[in-house]
C-alpha cells in the first residue's frame, strides 16, 4: 500500500464514521432534500420573484438571486425537518442500531462513488501524469479499483467511452 491507498482508505473510513454518526435516514434525507431542492428551486423561485418585484424589496436582478436562495433554503429545510422528525422516531425505537449501522455502510458507497468520480475527473485533466505518478498509479491497489466504480455503474449510458458508440441495426442510438 502507498500513500495513495492510505488517502483512499482513510476517506473511505470517515465517511464510515459520518455514516455511523448521522444514520441511514439522515444521509437519505440530505440527498434526497439537495436533490429535490435543485430540481423545484426554479418552480418556486418564480413566486419569490413576483412576491419581491411586487413588494420592492429587492431590484431585478437581486430578487432573482435572493428569490431561487430562499426557495432552496425553503425546499431543502422542510424536507430536513421532515427527515429529522422522521430520525428521531426510528432512533426512539430498537432500529436505531440498525439505522446508525447501514448508515456507515451507505456512508462509504456515498464516499467511494465521490471519490470515483473525482478519479475519472482527475484523469481526463491530467493526461501526463503531472500530480500523481503514473508509477504511484500502478502500485496503487484501490486507484484504478475506485476509478471504475462510477463507469461501471453508468457503462450503458456511455458516459465515459472516448470513442463515439457503434451504430448497429436496431440499436437506439444508430437514429
């Protein structure tokens, strides 16, 4: 093992740890509010904004920026509220172990999937192999073990292939 494993290894283990501390909920909670706050803002936003022009609380192009800022705060609040309450019935409950355990493992896939991403990222960027050695890179036991988990996952979606996909006879992308 080299420093780079060490690194990934030890990311690996504090998101074990936020896992374990936060729990299964809490951390399905905060995607699932980030995710949905992002997706409504823009729905919301439109009503903060006629309420601000409205009122004169804010110029144009303040009341845009402060409109979608309060209808993420807002989204992203009552789903977390909505989670806590959630949470702290099941930790009231025997589950709670149960919640704290699947929380660390969700919290380590979360971490790895990152870290994975952040890898393939990397990789196109540094084509020389400036920051970390290629020498480092092939040591490495869980580089290039991180580096495929997000293509193997998003693989029919060719996503990463540097080639365009091949145009076969009844195949959807040959349109």
């Amino acid at each position: 093992m080299n420093w780079l494993d060490i690194t990934l290894v030890c990311l690996a283990g504090l998101g074990f740890v936020k896992g374990l501390f936060d729990g299964f909920i809490k951390q399905v909670v905060s995607l699932l509010a980030l995710v949905l706050a992002i997706y409504f803002c823009g729905q919301i936003a439109l009503w903060f904004q006629a309420f601000f022009m409205e009122s004169g609380w804010f110029s144009g192009k303040t009341s845009v920026v402060m409109s979608y800022i309060i209808g993420f705060s807002l989204i992203a609040g009552v789903i977390s509220l909505a989670g806590w309450v959630v949470d702290n019935v099941v930790d009231a409950t025997p589950l709670g172990i149960l919640n704290h355990l699947s929380g660390g493992i969700l919290g380590v896939l979360i971490t790895t999937f990152f870290l994975s991403l952040f890898i393939n990222f990397y990789e196109t960027i540094d084509k020389e192999n400036k920051l970390i050695s290629k020498q480092t890179k092939e040591n490495s036991r869980f580089y290039y073990f991180t580096g495929s988990l997000v293509p193997t996952l998003y693989a029919p979606f060719h996503i990463f292939d540097k080639n365009e996909p091949e145009k076969e006879e009844g195949n959807l992308l040959s349109i």
